[in-house]
C-alpha cells in the first residue's frame, strides 16, 4: 500500500489512484495546497498495484535525446496563441485529423488547472498555453487506455512525471500512444494561485487568463487575465507596457514570480528532488522555450516564439517531418546552457518554509514582496532606467 513517508518521494501522477481496483485512493491537498494520495485502509486488499506504477518507486524505461531542434510553428497566429513555439499545437493537429484525442492542462470555470482531453480542433485552445501551476490528472490516464484500447490515436502531453505516472499505469506500450513532456522547471502549488486570485484579481468576472502574453515578444511576455467587460490586469496604462522586461521582471514582478514560480518559494517538493531530469526521457518528445536563443543562434530569434524539441524515440523521428514547423537542427548541449532545470531539479527559496507557514493568514502581495523583499515598482522603474543610462 503506498504510504507517502517523505513528501519529496510524491510527485502527484495520481497513478497509484487510477489503477487502484478499489478505489480507495482518493489525493488530499496538505497545508501548502499540493495533493498526496490517501488510502483507505477499510477496503485496501493490499494488492500493492499503487507501489509498481508509482514512478517514484519505479521508474519506467527512458528514451535518450535522439535529435534536438530548434522548431516554431509555420503560422504566425497560432505562435502567437502558444506559449513558446507552438509545438504542442503542430503535435496536436496531427493527431486529431487521423480522429485520435489530445490530453493536457486546461483551467477549470474556478481556474484551477485540471487535466483534460480535445477531441476536435475547436476544443484544443484549452489545452493551449502553459499554466504554472500543478495540473491535476483526475482519472485521465484511465480515459486516456480507454480510448488506446479502441485504437483509437492518443496525444498525451504534460510535465516528464506525468508522463512517466501514465506509462506506468498503461503498463505496456501502445503503438497508437504518443507522449509530449514539457521542459520542467517544477509545478507551483495551486492553493497558492487560488489565494493570489482571490486578493488580486475579481475571479467571477475573469473569462481568459495567459500566463505569458506575447503582446510585446515571448521573451517580454507577462501574465494577463482579461475579465468580462473587456478589461485587463495588469491595468497599467499602455504607454509603459514597452517599458516592461518581464524577465528581470519590475511593474509586475510579484505576477511574474507567481507565474513562473520563478523564486522557487512555492513549488511542489518533489520538484526540489526530481526524478525526471537530465537526457534520458520519459516521452516522445521533449518541448520547450529555446532560452538563450539570441546568444546561440541569434539569426533564429522569432519574437513570436521559438521552442527547443527533442526527439527521443523513433515514433518520434516519423511524425517529426509530418509537423507544420519550420525547423533547424541544433546542438542539445546549446539548449541546456540556458534552460538548466532540463537538467538539474530547482533549489527550494530559503523563505520557502517561512512562506508556507504565513500564507494562509496574510496578504499575498505583502507578504511576497517581503520575503522576496521586492522594491516597489516606481522604485524597480527608476534602478532600471539608471541602469540602462549607465550602460549607454
Ligand atoms: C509548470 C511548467 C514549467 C515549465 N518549465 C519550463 C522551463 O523551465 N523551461 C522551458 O523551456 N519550458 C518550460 N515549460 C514549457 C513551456 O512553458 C511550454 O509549455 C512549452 O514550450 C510548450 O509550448 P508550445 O508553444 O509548444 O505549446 P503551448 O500551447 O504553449 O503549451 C501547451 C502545452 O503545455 C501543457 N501544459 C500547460 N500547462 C500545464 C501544466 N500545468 N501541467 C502540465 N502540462 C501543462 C499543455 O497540456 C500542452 O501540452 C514549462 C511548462 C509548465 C507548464
């Protein structure tokens, strides 16, 4: 029977609950708002299925990095829709014209990021887009062998321990299964998106939240929520916006730690230990940002997006070609320079505790801006604009 001795051994695949026969193991979110599975001991026949799929315990055969690319997507609008390249959208397509069904994140009507599945073009811009925030797997990985069984294709997609939580349950492989795992730098908890929903935001009014608006350039985009009446947040006006780099982050930095978990004070404990890093890979496919990209092949630069992609398996290397992409192969070691947690799990913030045992009771906003002992914006706006003087 699965027992979660040290939280850093759980990284919520929710495997261990779908293949219970029993169904006695139902996931219980713990005080930092991360789900950990719980047993009922009543009905348990101690079959032990939970400990052989857990991929903590176990992990599944890994593919190594075939081939690695620099790819983004033929069209301009769907770059735009995505939060990197548009790979994801490029896999996606492919699978639903042969009829098949695509997995991934979608936010919930209270914003909570669930996993889900597309059947048909219309429904896959939910999936679109990262949400920094745990996803959880609810009982897709039973929907996702239901449908292999009947043959029909599957694109399932999230982060390399989803990944390795699915091929565990499945148990055998699928020849109509391809995976896609996303470049991790770790799941930030979703009580703490929840609280910083409630105190910034009117989440009645939201209809559309992007965790990385691309209006100025993927590598400047920020996270804006878009509410009922036409509105925004961040509701600066419009004439700072260029004046904004969301990557060192200044006029909304406490959003950007948020959206990144950028400053590793919220992010799953697992993900502080990950089983999942390095070349050796749980999917088909490997995706992410290709960061770095203006020092290592600047003339690939697209301010749309670009991705980085490793192919890690010969399904993989088929499909590849079929995608509509404009690719260029690259050098893998490029890519890991400046996207490391491809290869090394994330240190925890020291606050990290601190956080986690004041968050509940206090403001959000103070509190981070305290612990991360952020300035206020006017402040960041000025430091920036001298740097930047200084420079010239
Ligand atoms: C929590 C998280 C951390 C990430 N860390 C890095 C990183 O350190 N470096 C890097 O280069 N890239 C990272 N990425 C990946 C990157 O943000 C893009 O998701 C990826 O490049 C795919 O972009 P796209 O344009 O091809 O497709 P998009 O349409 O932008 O991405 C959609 C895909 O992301 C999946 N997805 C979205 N949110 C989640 C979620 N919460 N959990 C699981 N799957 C999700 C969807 O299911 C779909 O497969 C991270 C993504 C997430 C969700």
């Amino acid at each position: 029977m699965i027992k979660i001795l040290q939280k850093n051994k759980c990284c919520a695949c929710q495997a261990c609950a779908n293949i219970c026969p029993k169904h006695c193991i139902s996931m219980q979110a713990d005080s930092e708002g991360f789900l950990y599975p719980r047993v009922d001991k009543t009905i348990c026949v101690n079959c032990n299925l939970c400990e052989k799929v857990c991929p903590i315990l176990n992990k599944p055969q890994t593919f190594p990095v075939l081939q690695a690319y620099a790819a983004k997507h033929k069209n301009s609008e769907i770059k735009l829709k995505s939060s990197s390249g548009g790979i994801f959208t490029a896999l996606a397509k492919v699978i639903l014209k042969e009829g098949g069904i695509v997995f991934g994140a979608a936010f919930d009507k209270n914003w909570n990021v669930i996993h889900t599945y597309a059947e048909n073009i219309e429904d896959l811009d939910k999936l679109r887009r990262s949400k920094y925030v745990q996803s959880d797997i609810g009982k897709t990985y039973q929907q996702a062998k239901i449908f292999l069984e009947k043959d029909r294709k599957v694109l399932f997609t999230g982060t390399p321990c989803q990944i390795a939580g699915l091929r565990n349950y499945l148990g055998k492989e699928y020849q109509n299964l391809l995976t896609a795992e996303l470049f991790c730098h770790g799941v930030p908890s979703p009580a703490v998106w929840q609280k910083f929903l409630a105190e910034n935001t009117q989440k009645q009014q939201i209809t559309s939240i992007d965790f990385r608006y691309k209006r100025f350039a993927w590598d400047a985009s920020f996270l804006n929520i878009t509410y009922k009446d036409g509105s925004c947040l961040p509701s600066a006006p419009r004439f700072l916006f260029p004046l904004l780099n969301a990557k060192k982050g200044f006029l909304f930095r406490n959003f950007y730690h948020l959206y990144y978990g950028i400053s590793n004070l919220y992010e799953r404990p697992s993900c502080h230990e990950c089983h999942f890093k390095g070349l050796d890979k749980m999917a088909d496919f490997s995706i992410g940002d290709l960061w770095g990209v203006q020092q290592t092949y600047p003339a690939l630069y697209d301010k749309q997006g670009i991705s980085a992609i490793f192919l890690n398996t010969a399904k993989a290397k088929a499909i590849f070609n079929t995608l509509s992409l404009q690719t260029k192969s690259i050098d893998i070691q490029k890519i890991t320079k400046y996207n490391p947690y491809v290869l090394t799990s994330v240190k925890p913030h020291p606050k990290r505790a601190e956080f986690f045992k004041r968050y509940k009771t206090e403001n959000f906003n103070k509190l981070l801006k305290e612990l991360l002992n952020i300035k206020s914006p006017v402040y960041e706006c000025l430091i920036r604009l001298v740097i930047k003087i200084k420079r010239k």
